[in-house]
C-alpha cells in the first residue's frame, strides 16, 4: 500500500544510504532536440551489476569522465543504484552521523548533507527488470552505493569530458524548492529526463494511483495521516530516480502502465526538516 511504500522509502533511504556511506527553469527535453550532433561521440553504457552483498561495474574501477549510461542489473532481490560524490575534507564518518542525523530532523545535519555531498542519481532495478539512467560523470572520485543494502563500490573518473549526445526523451520533470513541473505529456515507457533547478536536492517517486484519485484527496490524506496509513487511491506500480542535487540531472527510463500517478519527494527540508511531500511537493500526473 501507498503509505507503506511512502514510509518504506523514507526508511530505505535513511537506513540504506547511512550503511553504504559508512561502509565505505524546466528542462523540455525531447528526441527531436536531442539528436546526436555531428561529431559528438556516442554514449557508452557501463552495467551495474547488484546483489545483496556487492556492486560490479563492467569497467572495473575506472571509466572516463562524460555522459555515461548506467545499464543496473540485480541478480537478487530489489536494488537502487545511486551516485554520490564527497566534498573534499568530508568523511564517511560524518556523512554517515549526518545522513542519520537529518532523517531525523536536524537541520544542521540536513545542511551539511544537501551542500558536502554531491548526489548526481541512479534508478532501482528487479530481477528481471534491469534499471537505466544517463548522468554526467565529472573527474576525481566516486561512490556508488545500494541504497537497499549496505554495499558500495568506487569508482575513478579520469580525463576531460568529450561532447557526447543527450540520450533522447519524450518527457521532462522539472523539480523546484516545493514542486514539480512537467512536460505536457510524460510517457508511460521510454526515457524521460529530470532536473532540480530548486536550492535542494530532491528524488522522484512516481506512485501510481487509481484514476479518480484528485488533489483534494491526497492533500486530506496527508493532512490526517501524514506518511502512515495505506491511501484507498494507491495501486501497486512505482519507480523513482536517484537523490539528485542542485542544478543537476539525469535522464531515466521506466516502463509503467498507463495510468495516473503521484509525483512526490522525501527528502528532509533545510528550514524544517519535514520530509517534502509533507510540505506541498506533490503532483498528480498521467502517464500515457
């Protein structure tokens, strides 16, 4: 049910990303606008593959700097690959105290993990149903983790960026401070991109419900019950991106039904520390 599934993710994230850290405007984009440019060189894909006690990338340790398309692949269970980068003089000690810390309300904590790391995306993947997305990779260091158990994986990214193609979407999802701008129309299979043009980082879930479900029921919802509680609206089909920061994007691909769904973030607020959904950063939209 919804609200389990919206209280699990919240739960998955702090608990997940804490182990694997220790452990270790809109953005209209369509084909048409992302046709490879003469001379650009193609995007490589580089395969994750996940289990429940390690990340193998088909590059080894090393891949060059650029676009590059993540192919997650899970041998076992459920899985969410994410990219994170550490500022420098920022531990994993800390981000590990912080990352607890900020699910739990503290905006120190919260500040310091929205500005001392870099959280660029990812996407969950099942047997069976591998996860794609496409980010920019920038030089210098970077972790992946398992944002459902606590494995991760670091990877060096070497060299200058070359000019490479955007991966070509049908679809946009803009994410601002509290809410979310889209496309006219986001595809229920394919490739859309998503983008935080807002002051903090954010993550996408994307929840299907039943389609006579409408604004005023999910706001008295949340009213009443916050994120506990199993929503009569909720059906079973989800996905979502990455925790993506400011000023930065991925391109990712799903294949849903068609149908309405709930665009919604969890991430802890700077100013409050209330998850975000919990502060107007939803939305109601069809995937067709």
């Amino acid at each position: 049910m919804m609200g389990t599934q919206m209280r699990a993710k919240r739960v998955t994230t702090v608990a997940a990303i804490s182990a694997a850290v220790l452990s270790l405007s809109g953005l209209p984009n369509t084909a048409a606008n992302a046709t490879p440019a003469a001379g650009k060189s193609r995007v490589p894909t580089v395969v994750a593959h996940m289990s429940k006690s390690a990340i193998h990338l088909s590059v080894g340790h090393t891949v060059h700097a650029g676009r590059v398309q993540f192919h997650v692949v899970s041998s076992e269970g459920g899985h969410t690959l994410q990219v994170i980068r550490l500022h420098k003089g920022y531990t994993l000690k800390q981000a590990q105290a912080d990352v607890n810390k900020a699910f739990r309300g503290d905006l120190n904590a919260i500040r310091r993990v929205d500005h001392r790391i870099g959280w660029m995306g990812g996407a969950p993947a099942r047997v069976d149903h591998p996860g794609d997305f496409s980010i920019n990779l920038p030089r210098g260091d970077l972790i992946l983790i398992d944002q459902n158990h606590p494995t991760f994986f670091r990877l060096h990214v070497f060299g200058k960026a070359p000019a490479r193609p955007r991966v070509p979407t049908t679809g946009s999802i803009t994410a601002f401070t509290y809410g979310f701008g889209t496309s006219s129309t986001l595809p229920s299979s394919g490739w859309t991109r998503v983008g935080n043009v807002s002051d903090q980082p954010h993550f996408v879930v994307m929840q299907r419900v039943k389609n006579g479900t409408t604004p005023k029921m999910v706001r008295k919802f949340l009213k009443r019950h916050g994120l506990q509680g199993n929503p009569p609206w909720a059906l079973k089909a989800s996905t979502s991106t990455g925790v993506i920061s400011p000023n930065h994007h991925q391109a990712m691909r799903y294949d849903l039904p068609a149908g309405k769904y709930l665009l919604a973030c969890f991430w802890p607020d700077d100013e409050t520390g209330m998850p975000h959904i919990l502060m107007g950063m939803w939305k109601l939209v069809r995937l067709r």
